[in-house]
C-alpha cells in the first residue's frame, strides 16, 4: 500500500504507534520488531472484528430502516386518502400531507411578516427525529416523479420546476441544498447560487442572469438567492432609485407569470428566521474554527438593517404571491421543519405536473429482435 | 385540506372507496352517512398506529445504523494505520483502501482491455450490500473533505477535482451520477454531461465545449462523456480524418497536463461492461414500460462496433494514462462495485488534496464582541 492513507489514519497512527513496522528512523532490533509486528497485527485482528461485526449490525438495521419507512409511507398515503375525517394529531404525527403545508404556509391578502411565529412548525407535530423519517419516507415517490419528469421531457418540451430560496443570512439555505435538494438525482436539477452581481450582470437588466439560469424541460432548478434580491438588497442599500425598485414587482409578476406559461411549476420560499435565532448561529460560527470561513463580518453590518430588510421582504412577498406563483413562508428556527417543509411543497409541485413515462418512439419487439441478433 | 393529494392517494382512496364523507354525488341517507364515518375513522387509525409504529421502528434502527457505521468507518482507518501488516481478506470483507483501488485498476504499461475480467471485484472481497455499507460508512469522511476543499477556496484560489466518467451504454455511467455523485453536497458539485456536439461547438476545436465546463477551485466537477469522445466515436464512425484523431492524444495529455499544474485533481475512470452483460442491460430496458425512455435503436448499431470501440478505447487509454492523470478501467458488470470502486478512487484524491479550513480573516474578539451588541 504505497499510497497515502490520509490525514486521519495518519493521525491515528501517530497517536497510537502503530506506524509501518521497520521503517522508522530508529534502528531495531530482532525482538522489538517482533513485539511491534505482532502489536500491529493483534490491533488489526480486533479493528477487523469490530469492522465486521458493524457490517452485520447494519445489514439488519439497514433491513429494518427500509420496512419501517415503506409502512409508514403507506400508512401515511392511507391516512389521507380520507380526507373527510380529522386525524387526532397526537396519535400520528408523521401523516403529513403536502397540501397542508401548503395552505398553512402560502402568503395570502393581508399577510403580515411579524405574525408569523419563527419557531413554530405548522402542518407538523412531530419533532427532528420524526421529521427527518418522514421525509426519508418520501424520498422513493420524489425520485419517481423526478425521474419521470426527466423522461418525459426526452423530445425537449416538457414541464420543469424552479424552486426559489430566499432568506436572511443563517436562515438555512445552504441546508435546504444539502439535505433537501441533495435527495435529488443530481443528473436531473440544477442549483444556481445568485452572488453579488458582476460587473458584466450589471450592465443588463436585472432579469438577465436570471433568465440564463432558467431550468431546462425536466429539470428541477433551485435558485440560492434569485431576482428577489433586486428588490430586498437593492432596496434596502439603496442600488437603484426606488423608482427602479417599485417597478419590478410588476416585471417580475410578468416575468414569472411568462415562465408558468412556458411549463415550469415555481416553489417560492422564503426562510424565516428569528432575530435572536440568527444571532446564536452566527456566535455558533464565531466559536468553531471549521465554521469560521462561514462568517462574514458584513452579516453583522447586514443584521443591524434588520427591520428594513423585514419591510422589504414583506412587500415583496405580498406583491409577488400570485396565484400562479405563491409564496410560502416557512419559519425556519428549527431546521428540520424548514427542511421537511420544503421537501414537501416540492413534493406537492411534483404531484401537480403529474409526469407519465413517455410511450416507446420505436417498435419494441422490432429491437427485441435485433439485438437478440447482437 | 382543499390541495390535490396526489396521484397514489387519490387512486387508494377510489379502490377503497374512503372518499371525502358526505360530499359524493350520490345522496347518502342518515345512517350510510354513519357508517361510512364509522368506517374511515377506523381505517384512519389503524393508519395512523402502523405510522406510529413504523416511527419507533425507525428510530431504533436509525440509532444501530449510526453507531455502526461509525463504528466501521473507525475500525477500517484503524486497520488502514498500520500498513505494514497484511490483513486477512477473509476476515475483513469491508476494510477497504482507496489506494488498493487505485493500484489494482490503474492503466499502465502495456495494459490490454481484453485482459480485465468484467465481472470482477479488484481489491474487494465483499458482496452487494457490504460494498454498499462501506460506501455509507465512507460518506462522512467524503462530507468533511468536500467541504473542506470548498471552504479553502473562498478566496477563489485553490484546488478543485475533475471525475472524468467514461463508458459503453448501459455501463452505469448514470448510476455513478446518481449513487456517487449523488452522496455529495450538491453545492459543491458541477455535473457536466457531453451530449452529441451541437453545431456551434463543432465549429469549435474539441476541447472548447470541455473548457467551458471546468469546474472552479473548490468544486468536484464531474464530466458524463468528455473529452475522450473525440477519439472513441470520433474514430470508430470516422468523423475526422484519422490524421486528426491521431493528433488528438498528444493534445488531450497536453491540455490535462496543464489543467494539474492550474490545481486540478483529475480522476479518469471507464466503466467496463462485458458485452453479454450489456446484452442482458439492453433487454431489460425492452421489457419495461417506465425504461423504454432510456432505450435507443442506436444503441444496437453501436453493440455491432464493439471491436472497434474496444480498439478505439484501449489505445485511448493507453496513451493517456499519464503519472498526473492516470486512467483507471472499473470492472462494471457489478454496479454496486463500480460505484464502490470510484467512491474510493474519489476519496483517495481527496485525501491527496488534504484541504485545509482556511484561518478567520478577520478578528474573532473583535466580531464576538459586535455580534453581542447587535
């Protein structure tokens, strides 16, 4: 094994002694490399029991994960397929239902930003365990529809989804990437992070990158950041005239309206944060030297334009919730509401396209034919 | 619950006929009203005690998964530390080396396509779901370096990593994308996949279309086809002149040679199926409705080449296997070895790089002390 076994087994190795036997610097001698060969060798002996034994405990465990979680799918799928009769909530809290979340989230006439209560978790009683399984328990029926949306845009035309991320610093978005858009097959979604413009972005209108980053037919696109930060920084820093700003809530009611019409289904969510909860993840960040490169010393400069920034998302919520293109707030103290929330508005957009696998555009037998001659 | 529940839910619900109580067409008298109730409120039960049942079910097996995983990943470092010993394979079917791997699968001198036993496992000795245990139980270490090299590249400086995926149809190249890729924090990733060229990238020279699609510093770029295209189905169906192709070679080494000293890790991988295997993958896609989309009557044509392509890909490999990027041929008619094998040849590049956690650019006193006034 000539190769370099890595940072942690060398670490471990260092630590332990347990180096190359016979290549050190210092000399040894017959004894002590005997005493050191058979150190190793018993080292490894219990390392490969124990490596072993783990296999064993979790072939069955693995066993028991996936009979559990398709029960629960199916008791779940049961349980709303009778919507007449209200389900005590205490008794199941995993029976989730997409559309819930959906009319408990999505931005109405009226709403108010300071109503909504950042660490509550509604549609949802259950707690982090319980959230993180049924979202496991999705994962199946998302990677269906997915794949059938892939499939059925094969000709080039077809539907696509855009999920639209937006939310204060440390309000989790990076997370919603990692562990609800990562249960995606990669192949079929692209995420696009929207930075500070650019020199060559800012010489267009403020819809062009924007437009270039469009997902495809079949495609599920996810923005981190979009066009809304033209009118929530803009506004809030002063970028453009407000003249400018006012103007684009109607442009982008027009822009995305256009972009129904084209066949993409839009998920807008905005990531609500609580004041007192960002400034403990930011001092969470302050305290590990892993997290440091996390941190800017702007998010602070940024947290003290705190109640603008609340005005501008408000309007811009309210402006641009349209039928075609709600907006859905989803209070996000706890991650993994805001995490499970997500996925299952996604997962509600995908049932609504209700993709079908695309007919053959060949004769099968006709192939079955050839390539039994191949 | 106003929301369309979905495809399933409403097909369960027309099969069973739990539909909505008392809003059918059909007028249901006091009684059959009652009864129907009656009848969902049950079902709606004992839904909801499997779905309860399920969640403690899972919850347990969650934890054993965890621990064990932990626990394997531990014992197979601990083992890898004290490299000096042979371990007994039989013993330890998981301990797994990514520098086994690469050593084993490595194109060098002389290599011939038609010495590689397809449906062998170089450097393991497992089965199915063991390869797949040790690939979980590898994920967070993956997780920690790919974050690392995505931290350490904030400064838009610093290494990034280039998995080059190539293969006959029905190799797996998808299933990699998928299953590999698929574990990574997508964020961090950039999946390219190089379709038939279009015009305006034939009017290019070859490596136009490969230079746009590099991955930045930090990034895990993967290419799905590449490069190598252009001296495999370039050659075979003679779409330049041979002079051209020939030429080809020392261009691709030279291009790769400078994308390593710009700080790329290039890992070149091509799967290798057997053509019986790939006989069996292309009539299953023929017996599925929901796989016909995958299937393509040119796909037979290219079975009839498999000589030339065999040619074609070995004096590809051969003469671009270089010490900077070495290709590495993957027996593929095991998918879960395949998928094993280029995790590990993923994590020993990572290990290579060995990111670092940048330092704080800033003062950290200085930014705890504004947090807490803010």
């Amino acid at each position: 094994m000539a190769e370099k076994t890595g940072r942690k087994s060398a670490q471990s190795a260092s630590k332990t002694g347990d180096g190359p036997v016979g290549t050190g610097t210092e000399p040894l001698d017959e004894k002590d490399r005997k005493k050191a060969r058979k150190k190793a060798e018993k080292a490894q002996r219990k390392a490969a029991e124990a490596a072993e034994a783990a296999v064993r405990a979790n072939l069955e465990a693995e066993a028991a994960v996936e009979t559990a979680a398709a029960k629960a799918s199916k008791a779940a799928r049961a349980a709303a397929a009778a919507p007449g009769v209200a389900i005590d909530p205490e008794l199941v809290p995993t029976v989730v239902s997409p559309g819930e979340f959906a009319t408990a989230l999505r931005v109405g006439p009226g709403f108010r930003l300071a109503d909504v209560d950042t660490s509550s978790t509604p549609a949802f009683t259950g707690d982090k365990a319980q959230a993180e399984l049924v979202m496991r328990a999705y994962e199946p029926e998302i990677a269906d529809l997915q794949e059938r949306l892939y499939a059925a845009s094969r000709d080039g035309d077809g539907a696509s989804v855009l999920l639209v991320v937006q939310g204060m610093d440390t309000s989790g978005k990076g997370g919603i990437m990692r562990h609800v858009v990562g249960l995606l097959d990669p192949q079929g979604t692209s995420i696009h992070a929207f930075k500070k413009p650019t020199a060559e972005e800012r010489r267009h209108p403020f819809l062009w990158r924007i437009r270039k980053a469009l997902p495809e037919p079949g495609i599920i696109g996810v923005f981190d950041r979009s066009h809304y930060e033209d009118v929530l920084v803009a506004r809030v820093d002063d970028l453009v005239p407000a003249s400018t700003w006012r103007r684009r809530y109607g442009q982008i009611r027009t822009f995305e309206e256009s972009l129904v019409d084209s066949g993409t289904t839009l998920v807008k969510v905005m990531l609500d944060i609580g004041h007192a909860e960002q400034k403990a993840r930011l001092a969470a960040r302050l305290e590990r030297p892993d997290k440091y490169w996390k941190f800017n010393p702007g998010d602070i400069d940024v947290r003290h334009k705190w109640d603008a920034y609340a005005e501008a998302y408000e309007e811009a919520l309210v402006k641009t919730s349209t039928d075609e293109a709600p907006w859905y707030v989803v209070p996000a103290d706890h991650k993994w509401y805001a995490r499970l929330a997500v996925q299952q508005l996604l997962l509600g957009a995908l049932r609504r396209i209700d993709p079908q696998w695309p007919p053959a555009d060949f004769d099968v037998e006709e192939q079955k034919a050839r390539l039994a001659d191949s």
